[in-house]
C-alpha cells in the first residue's frame, strides 16, 4: 500500500508559523465552502439506502399479501443488488470519462422510475410479484450509477486526505444513518398501506436530483479521458501492484454487508414471528443496532483523517468485536441478549467502514478511481444480495448455523485485514 503515501502533500518542515496557520485555515475553509455540496451528496447514499432496506420490515407483509415464500420475499432485496452488481463497473468507468454528475443525475431518475413500476404494480395488479421484481431490477439499474459514483467525485473534490476522509466518513455515516431511519420510516408507511414504501422513493429520488443539480459543482476536468485501450492497461497496473490489499478490501467489505443484511432480515422475520413485535414498534427495535453503527461510522470517520495505521487496526478490532459477539449468541437468544450482541456487531462494521471507504478512495489514481471503487461497491451488493435468502435458507434449520455462518465470516475478514492490508510502518511527518 505503499503508493497511497504517493497521495500526501506534506508541507516542507521549513514552513513559518504564519505559512501553517493559513494552510490549516484554508484546509478547514475548503471543507466549509463545500458544505452544501457535501449535504447534497450525502443524499444520494441516504436515498439509496432508504430505496433499499426501507423494504426489509415490509418483508413479512409482502409474504402475506402475495402469498410468497420467505425465500422469495428476500429476492425483493436480492434482485436490486445483483443487478446493480453488474452495472457498477459500466457505471465507474463511464463517470471516469463523461463525468460523475453526468451518471449519477440519470441513474437517480431511472431508480425513481423503477419504484413508481413496484408501487404501481402492489397497488393494482393481483398477481404483482414479478412485476415488483421487474420495478426493483430498474431500481437496481439507477443504484448502479448513484451511490457508487459518490465515493470517486468526493475523491476528486478535495486536494487534502484530511478533507476526503472526513468527507467520506460523513457519506458512510450518511448511508447508515438512512440504514437507521429506514426500517422506522419503512414500517411507519406500510402501516398506511403496505406497498407505501414503493412509491416514496420517487420523491426522495427528485429532492436528491434537485439538490445535485443546483449545489453541486463537478471538478472540471483537466486531461481529455485516456483511451479505452490505455484505461485497461491501467487498471490491470494497479491491480498487478496493489492487487493483495485491494483483493482484501473488495473481500473485507462484502463480508460486512453480507452480515449486515443478513442480521437485519433475521431480525425483522424473527420479531414478527417468534415475538409479535411489529409495525412501529418492528422499526424501532431493527434502528437500535443500526444507530450504534452509524454513531460508530460518524466517530470513525472523524478519527482517522489520514492515518492509514489507524485505519488498519480500527477495522481489524471493529470485525473482530462483531465476529465475537455474533458468536456470543450460541449461549442465548432471549430478545435483549439478543439485542445487545447484535448491537456490538452495529459498532463494529461501523467502525470499519469508513476506514476500508478512505483506504480505498485514497489508494487509487484520479484517472481509475471511478472504475476501482465501483468494483468495491459491487463486492458491497454482493453482500447485500446474499445476505437476505442466504439467512432465509438457513432459518428452515438451526438458527445456531445462521450465528456460526455470520461469526466465522467476520473472523475471516478479519484475517484478511490483518495480513493483507499493510501500510507503511511509520506514516510521513506532516
């Protein structure tokens, strides 16, 4: 990981007191002249998220409704994110080249219109659930060229690592924290109507197009894009130089999810069936492991600025305290117990996340950013997807396997951080 160092722009040490002082007002200056811009990126993840695990306590209703399996209610969330898994990389590589706000603008549109097919479908055709997939393929088509484009244009928005990892832990705290309003707002809607949901997201969609539209403004571009031959040879570079810790990131970071979602659909067909908690109630008790990740996430990203050490060693000990307490619960799943394990797991793949989004951000040239960081957020969908019809199967046996699946994938994440993410023994003097 030597070449992330490359990144760093360290003053001189024969600097005046005076030549620091505004250096380190300009640095906090360029993080308040872009705080607009900022709130409107931050919506794009807040919009997907919602667009998303909103859904997870309509689940159970869903199965009623249409007469569906648990299995098949799952491929709802499933469905979304394979097909956003196979755009992402067409989506990175295309905003590396025509321009981050020239994807993401459209793709927010075509989610919005995929919601409008899903809400339509529940509200007015009896046989609706494959017409509701179809909307959520759409929907997954628009994720596709929205919250992974983010990660590259805050990337290229500020000059100063300190700038990016902040701005990065304010997203990932962004996209958790809609992680924790969704299943309230979620069960707040369907306890209108259970298909609500569907149709909000279109509104959330255009508050996000409009808020980038007037508040955000694109770095110009000071290269014409290299051609697609060149492109390539580039990215199989970076892979042939980097390719054990990038591997690792793209690992480390589907595992996450996949734990994540799986924790968040157990929990959801858990409450409604072996405890009849739902509706309101179903969407408070699902943010309580969602809030600690995404207050975690918000203190993780303010920490660890640029400090790649520290990045390393966060995540490493927040894996490792979800794979733990995950595994705790072999000895009881009595409701608060239960709560609480699952609560530590939240603060753990929160303290990660924003340091495995810095690494990767700030570990990558301008010029392949866009493409790179796209493949880590496929590798999240696959965490996604997997994480829903994977619990769904193993719920027809022992919850026990469901504990030990999550538990031993985390300690093997945390394995892969702690012998392939390496940084540099000691991080240059600033």
């Amino acid at each position: 990981m030597e070449h992330i160092e490359r990144l760093s722009n360290n003053p001189p040490a024969a600097k005046s007191k005076n030549s620091e002082k505004e250096k380190g007002h300009k640095k906090s200056s360029e993080i308040s002249k872009q705080k607009w811009a900022i709130l409107s990126i931050s919506s794009i993840p807040l919009v997907m998220t919602l667009g998303n695990s909103m859904l997870i306590p309509v689940l159970p209703a869903l199965e009623e409704e249409l007469g569906v399996t648990s299995f098949q209610s799952s491929l709802v969330i499933t469905v979304y994110s394979i097909i956003a898994i196979l755009l992402i990389p067409v989506a990175g590589y295309l905003s590396d080249h025509i321009g981050r706000k020239k994807v993401i603008i459209p793709s927010l549109i075509i989610a919005a219109a995929g919601g409008l097919i899903s809400g339509w479908a529940a509200w007015k055709l009896e046989s609706a659930y494959w017409i509701i997939l179809a909307g959520r393929a759409l929907q997954g088509v628009g994720a596709a060229g929205a919250f992974p484009i983010v990660l590259p244009l805050v990337g290229d928005m500020f000059k100063k690592e300190d700038d990016v990892s902040t701005c990065l832990g304010l997203i990932e705290t962004s996209n958790t924290f809609g992680k924790v309003l969704s299943p309230i707002f979620g069960a707040f809607l369907a306890g209108f109507v259970w298909f609500l949901p569907f149709l909000a997201f279109p509104v959330f969609c255009a508050i996000s197009v409009i808020m980038l539209v007037f508040l955000v403004k694109s770095p110009k571009k000071k290269e014409k894009p290299i051609p697609f031959k060149d492109f390539i040879v580039n990215v199989k570079k970076t892979f042939t130089e980097n390719g054990r810790w990038l591997y690792a990131i793209f690992f480390i970071g589907g595992i996450l999810m996949l734990v994540l979602f799986g924790i968040l659909f157990y929990l959801s067909e858990i409450f409604e069936k072996e405890y009849e908690i739902k509706d309101i109630k179903k969407g408070f008790f699902l943010a309580l492991p969602l809030g600690a990740l995404c207050l975690s996430s918000f203190i993780s990203g303010k920490l660890i600025k640029k400090n790649k050490i520290l990045m390393k060693w966060l995540t490493f000990s927040g894996i490792l305290a979800a794979a733990l307490s995950i595994a705790a619960l072999w000895f009881s799943i009595k409701l608060w117990y239960m709560l609480s394990m699952f609560l530590i797991a939240g603060v753990g793949i929160g303290i990660s996340l924003p340091s495995l989004d810095a690494l990767i951000t700030d570990g990558v040239e301008k010029k392949e950013r866009g493409t790179i960081t796209s493949i880590y957020s496929s590798m999240r969908f696959i965490g996604v997807a997997a994480g829903p019809p994977i619990i769904a199967l193993l719920m027809k046996y022992s919850t026990h396997w469901i504990f030990i699946l999550l538990s031993g994938l985390s300690i093997l994440a945390a394995i892969a951080t702690l012998l392939a993410v390496k940084p540099p023994p000691k991080e240059e003097a600033s």
